[in-house]
C-alpha cells in the first residue's frame, strides 16, 4: 500500500471518529478500513452527509448520485478505492 493511500485512509478514518465524539460515542477510537460504517453505529444521517461533503472538499471531487452505494461508500477502504478508480489518488 502506498503512503498517499495510507495517508487517505487515515484521514478518513480520523474524520470518521471526530463525527462520532461530536454525537457523543466516547468509546469511537478506531476502526479497521474494511469495518462497515453503518454497521459500528457511530454516524447519524447528517453526520454521514457531512462525512460526504467533507470527502468531496478534502478530495476536489463531485460524487455523482449514482455512486452514493454502500460499495462505494460503505468502509474506508471502499472510500480509498473510490479515489483510486477516479484518477486522484
């Protein structure tokens, strides 16, 4: 795995954590790039649009609808995969 891809991975993962203690889950401290999101429980609806908002501004991308999909978009690593498939990492 490349640095930038680590890199990436991290960043998510940390902005992922940081949107879970603003909804107040202490224990959110890490995660596994391949752990289902919605599975752990830590995003709410808006908090997974912000997550959303946040990728596309940290990324300079625009997601089409037609990719919001759990394949896409369900773990990190799925998110990294997203950016390699695109061009920008």
């Amino acid at each position: 795995m490349s640095d930038a891809r680590t890199a990436v991975e991290k960043a998510i993962e940390s902005k992922v954590i940081e949107l879970a203690h603003a909804l107040g889950i202490k224990d959110a401290h890490s995660l596994n790039p391949e752990d289902v999101l919605a599975d752990k429980g830590w995003l709410d609806s808006a908090s997974l649009m912000e997550l959303l908002i946040w990728f596309e501004d940290s990324y300079c991308t625009e997601i089409p609808q037609e990719d919001l999909t759990q394949e896409t978009f369900g773990t990190i690593r799925a998110m990294a995969d997203y950016l390699e498939r695109r061009g920008i990492l």
